[in-house]
C-alpha cells in the first residue's frame, strides 16, 4: 500500500495512448495515460469508465454532441455509449475503468492494448 | 452524462467529514469531502477504498505506519485495513469508493451517514 503521486508517475513514461496501471481497487483499476491526437470510436460492452484531466484538455466526442474537459473536471462515460477521446495538445488523465476493460473496447485495431503495464 | 468540475463542486457545500455523491459508474460512487480535524478509526469489511488529494494535505494513520498525502496524491486503503483520516487545515478528498461503502465502516456513531446527499 504505497501512496502515488500523479505527476511522478507521468514522468516515467511517454508514450501515447498506452495506460498504465497505478492502482488497484475492488474490480477497477487505476490507470494513467498520456493522450495526444485522436484515438478511435469505440463502445464499452459492460463497463463506464471515468476519464479525469490531470493536465491540458481532452475533448470527448460523443454521436450527438462534444464534452471539453479542462485541469481538474471529469466525466463518466457509460457502457454501450460510443466515444472517441481527441487531444489537441498533449494531455494527461486519469482513468478508472473495470479490470475488464480494453482501451479500445469493442474494436480491435493496432492501438488495442490488451495487457496494460503496471508502473 | 455531464462533465463534473471539481472545484465547482466542491464550492457548492462546507461541511466537513459528509462526502457528498458526485458520480456512479459500475459498482462504486465517486465522492467529495472537504476534511478538518480528526476522523475516527475504522475499516471496511469488504470495501477498498480511494483518496485523491485534491487541494490541501491529508494524514491518513495506519495502525503500523503514516501516510502524508499532498496535492496530486492518492492512496487506495485496502479493506480491512484500520484508518483514521486526519487533516491539520481544511483538505479537499476526491473518494472512490463501492457503493456500499459507509464513511465509518465498522463504527457507527454521531458520523455516520448512511444516506450521502447528490450533488
């Protein structure tokens, strides 16, 4: 049971994309990711997942409308509503989604990454 | 779906030691706290649980060791774990937490709330 401080563990990685694990809690994980560009349009089947920005901005593009998250807001979004997360500039966030979950949910693609690394 | 601004939030009430519900996804609620003073020794049964510090610092005591969170810090205190959240000045707490999770786990006494308030 350590503590972990969000912005030493940004510091020890730089690839987009590609969350890791940082926590561990009842069926969830705790991942950290550093998000840049545009991701894909995906859906989770069984599981919401929590996006919440450490640092820059994160625009989440749902069907019907965008959500901008700014430093310090968050939102959940449910399973089986799609979702394609695009960074302008370069962004940090939190996420917190059931073990289950794959980045790139019901598609697979070569930014599917179905093993995350713990750091 | 709508974004939650944290500082926006925690604007909205002053009471110390009453999380109040800001998010839900799967099984677990994601609180706000603001924290002053001393809590009381507790653990969850079957609840692991997570404190993100989001302005100020907190103490959280182990029965074998302490753990100082600053700003930007977490730590998830495994279920069964005895605590006893202590904040010197005013601290702001982002929970995650099952949503079964009572805020004085095995205690019950003038604290506890059974029925955390949405905001």
């Amino acid at each position: 049971m350590e503590k972990v401080n969000l912005a030493e563990k940004f510091s020890l990685f730089s690839d987009y994309w590609r969350p890791k694990i940082v926590g561990d809690l009842n069926d969830s994980y705790v991942k950290l990711a550093k998000l840049k560009g545009e991701f894909v349009w995906h859906q989770h089947e069984e599981e919401d997942e929590l996006f919440l920005v450490v640092k820059g901005r994160l625009l989440i593009k749902l069907q019907d409308r965008d959500i901008w998250l700014e430093e310090g807001e968050l939102v959940i979004i449910p399973r089986k509503i799609e979702h394609l997360p695009v960074a302008e500039e370069e962004a940090h966030v939190l996420l917190l989604e059931p073990k289950s979950t794959v980045n790139t949910g019901n598609v697979r693609n070569e930014r599917t990454i179905l093993d995350a690394e713990k750091i």
